[in-house]
C-alpha cells in the first residue's frame, strides 16, 4: 500500500493565493428552471461563471474561511506527526467529489450534510429544479447519487486534493452529539426506529439496572445517559464507530486533506453563500433550515446537566482532537473546563 505522498501532506496556502487563485467567480446566473420536484439524470447543470471577485457583499464569511483554515493549520501543526502513516483510498469515504466545480465534500452527519447533498445535486444537475427543499431527505443519500473519493485511484485523489477546493462543514462537537441523541433516540422518524432497534434495545440492556420487558423489546425510551455510556464504553461491539456521533477527525482527516473552505453550523447559511459563490453556482440557495423545532443549540444545558463529572469527562476525551482542531471549547456548553 503506498505511503502518504508529499502532495498529501499539510500545504501553507498564503492569503493572496487563497483568494486570487483558488475557485471561480460570483457573477449571477439565472437559475434553471425546468420542471421541479423530480430526479433527473439527464439534468444538464449550468456551467461554473469563470471569475471570482475578492471584492463583494460577503467579505465577513469570507474573512472568516480565511481565518478557519489558517487555524487548522497551526492546530494540525501542534498535534504530532504519523510520518509513517499508511494512506489508503480508504480513508477518504466520507468526501464526495464534485468534478463540475472542482469541489471535494467531506459530509459530516449531524452537521447540515442533507441540505449540502440536495444543494450540491441542483448545482452539478441531478435535480431538475431549484429549491433544495424539494429532495426527499433519502434520495439525497441514495447511494450512487455522488462519487466517492475513495472510489479513485491514489494518483487521481492526490491530484484532486491538490486542484479541488476543499469543503468541511463542523459543529460543536457536544452540540453534534446532543443532535444525534434528539434525533435518532427520542424522535418518532423511521430513521429513529431503525436506531432504537439496532442500537437502543442493547443500550438498554447494557446500561440499564432492572429494564422492563417492554423497554428491552423496544429500546424507544434511552437516557442521554444511557446514550452517553454506551458512545463513551470502549467496545467494539457499541456501535461507537457510527457515522452520526464519530469524531469529525476520524471521518473527514483534516490534518491530512488540508480543508480550505471550513465552514462552522453556527454561521451555516452565510458560509454557503460565500462557497457556492466560489464554486461559481451562486443561483443555487441554500436552505435556512426549519424553525418549527427548538434547536439543539437552546437545549445544551438541560441535557448535559444529567451527566457526571466522569460522563463529561470521558466525551471530552473521545472528542478532543474535534476541540482541538476545530476551535471549539468545553466552557461553550459547560461554562467550566474540565481541566
């Protein structure tokens, strides 16, 4: 198997380079508008526009691109090194590849990854149509509807990673787990149920002192707790490696893929803008998301205040690097460090 190439390896982008060479241009393009609300394959998507302006309405989310990616790079310069690391295609699963645009997505779950698929197939035209909303949530999921990196050659993605923008979208990551918890563990969607009988009948039976038979046959009533230890047990069999509560580190490499666009949850729609104007698709306009519900954000304190001390301090360790990297910190949610 071979071994990371030099190409791989962190690159110090400078500013001027970051905003004059990398991308294409924000000049508006009128938005397709064929028939909306079904897949087609044969979609034919508008072209990239072919200049990109340093200068426009968006120069705070741009500021801040700049800013993220010089952070992960003085935070991956900090972390030790694995120079005889084994590289393999692998380990780049989670990105998929935008060829149109010259764009590699690394989808984080729990972190906007549905709404970034439906507006990635409307741009590259696997959607007839534009408003993202339209895509059923699964079909955006389908597999075969985007290429994985990991489907190249070794040659292929390094020439992809030296050429392609990068995009990451992260999220705190007790946020994201908290979100995985409302999502999968107490709501009533049929991806829940899947969840409460694959994952919730074990967390139960394990985690549990004098369960019920009814709580032991349907696995719908976990704690965030029981949630907790069962993501915290160093045990293969606990479903820990799944993707929706993983490290974002372990899915996306940042320290190895060097990501240039680093967007964060908390600014969500305005990085978008900012980085479907530099792929050259900024007629495509992403989703400000349902407010129906009370956000996760809103309920940190009331679910995180059910935990030990030794519960927090196992998750802050299971998701350091995620902290580290990403400029995250425990005081955010906790009001204390755990230090």
């Amino acid at each position: 198997m071979p071994r990371c190439r030099p190409v791989l390896c962190r690159r110090v982008l400078c500013l001027v380079a970051l905003l004059l060479g990398l991308g294409v241009n924000g000049r508006d393009q009128p938005v397709n508008e064929g028939s909306a609300g079904s897949r087609n394959d044969d979609a034919q998507p508008q072209p990239p526009t072919t200049s990109y302006s340093v200068a426009g309405p968006n120069a705070l989310a741009r500021s801040l691109l700049v800013e993220r990616q010089e952070r992960l790079q003085k935070n991956c310069d900090t972390l030790p090194r694995q120079r005889d690391q084994l590289v393999t295609s692998k380990i780049f699963h989670h990105l998929i590849v935008d060829e149109l645009h010259k764009l590699l997505y690394c989808y984080v779950p729990k972190v906007a990854c549905t709404n970034w698929k439906r507006v990635l197939m409307i741009a590259s035209g696997k959607w007839q149509g534009k408003d993202p909303m339209e895509i059923p949530a699964n079909q955006a999921h389908s597999p075969g509807i985007f290429r994985r990196l990991s489907k190249y050659t070794m040659e292929e993605i390094e020439e992809k990673l030296l050429t392609y923008n990068r995009l990451i979208v992260v999220r705190h990551p007790f946020e994201r787990l908290l979100s995985a918890y409302r999502n999968k563990f107490e709501a009533k969607y049929n991806s829940s149920m899947y969840f409460q009988s694959r994952f919730g009948k074990r967390i139960v039976k394990k985690f549990r002192s004098n369960a019920t038979r009814e709580a032991l046959e349907r696995g719908d009533d976990v704690t965030f707790s029981e949630f907790v230890d069962f993501v915290t047990t160093e045990d293969a069999e606990n479903g820990t490696l799944n993707e929706h509560w993983r490290p974002i580190t372990e899915l996306c490499h940042p320290c190895l893929v060097n990501y240039d666009l680093i967007s964060k949850y908390e600014s969500l729609v305005e990085d978008a803008t900012e980085v479907l104007e530099r792929m050259g698709a900024p007629w495509v306009r992403f989703p400000s998301g349902p407010q129906s519900s009370e956000p996760t954000s809103k309920r940190l304190g009331s679910y995180y205040s059910t935990l030990t001390f030794k519960q927090l301090q196992k998750l802050a360790k299971l998701y350091q690097l995620d902290f580290k990297v990403f400029d995250y910190s425990l005081e955010e949610v906790l009001g204390f460090s755990l230090a």
